[in-house]
C-alpha cells in the first residue's frame, strides 16, 4: 500500500514537470540561451573529443565548472532537472560515464539533440551553444555529487 503511494506521487510528479516542459516549449517563457564563456580559453575549431577543461584541471576547470553551473540552468534544466539532479523525464546527466566515453556520448547529443517520430523531444543545441558552453556544461554535470 505504502509502496503504491509512492508510485504514484511519482508517476503524478513526472506528469506535472512533462506540462512544465510542454508549457514552456509552448509558450516559450524559458528561452534556451547562448552562454558568455569569458575567462575560458578558447578551443580549435575541429570538436575535441575529450573535455578539454577537465584536461587542463586547476583553474580552467574552475571557471568551466562555475561557466557550465548558469549554462545548465538556463538551457538543460527544465528537463533534466534543477542542479541537475533528475525529477525522472529526462535523464539523470550525473549517471553519464566519466571520462572520455561519455564526453563523446554527451557531445553528440547536445549538438544533434533527440528527435522521435519526427518530434524533438530535446532540441539539438549546436546552433546556440558554442563548443566552449557545452564542455563547461559537461564540467558542471561530472562534477555534481552522483547522490
Ligand atoms: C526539452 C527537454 C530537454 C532539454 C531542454 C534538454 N534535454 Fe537533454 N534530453 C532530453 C530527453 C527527453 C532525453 C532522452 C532522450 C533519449 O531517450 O535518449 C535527453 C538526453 C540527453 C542526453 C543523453 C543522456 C543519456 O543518458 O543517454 C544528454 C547528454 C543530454 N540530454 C544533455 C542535455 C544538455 C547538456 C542540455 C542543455 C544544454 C539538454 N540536454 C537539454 C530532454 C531535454
């Protein structure tokens, strides 16, 4: 009993976040925004293939961190959920694998986005989001505690 309780203030929960998201889209009241990168070095043209900021670590992995932290919030967490921990309609970022493996899943997906049945249910991001923006995003996302 207490079990179908839960259940279902979960199934309620994802219910109202999914009139959220379709109330934002529709509506456009949270506007994707391209993200000011100041204070991050700039990459070569040609995509990296590994987190670049991560890679350099100390105090470009800061800013990226910091950088990807207002990113996320103003473009990925209406889904993906605040502080990027998951409220369940989209899926959690911080479960993304570490490292290069899941740098190149993540890439992918916010440039292309995710359509099915000809709908986009994440819109692709490459026109909006400069590579810098989106490897600060994937430093803020790896680095948010996984509980
Ligand atoms: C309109 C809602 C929406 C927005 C906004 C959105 N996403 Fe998504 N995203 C989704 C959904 C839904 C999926 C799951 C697609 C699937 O089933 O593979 C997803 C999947 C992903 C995945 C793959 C996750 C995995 O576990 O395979 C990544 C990475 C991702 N999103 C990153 C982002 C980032 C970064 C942003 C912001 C720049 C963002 N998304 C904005 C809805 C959204």
């Amino acid at each position: 009993m207490k079990f179908k309780i839960v259940a279902l203030s979960a199934v309620v929960a994802a219910a109202l976040q999914l009139t959220f998201i379709q109330s934002s889209l529709g509506h456009g009241d949270v506007q994707p925004q391209a993200v000011d990168t100041t204070g991050l070095d700039e990459l070569p043209e040609e995509f990296a293939l590994e987190n670049p900021y991560r890679l350099m670590g100390g105090e470009q992995y800061e800013k990226a961190i910091e950088i990807g932290s207002s990113g996320y919030s103003q473009n990925c967490a209406r889904c993906h959920g605040l502080q990027a921990i998951s409220g369940g309609v989209a899926p959690d970022l911080r479960m993304l694998e570490d490292g290069e493996f899941g740098d190149e899943w993540f890439i992918e997906r916010v440039k292309k986005g995710y359509s099915q049945n000809g709908t986009y249910k994440m819109p692709p991001f490459e026109a909006l989001l400069s590579q810098e923006a989106m490897w600060a995003i994937r430093s803020y996302t790896e680095t948010r505690p996984k509980e």
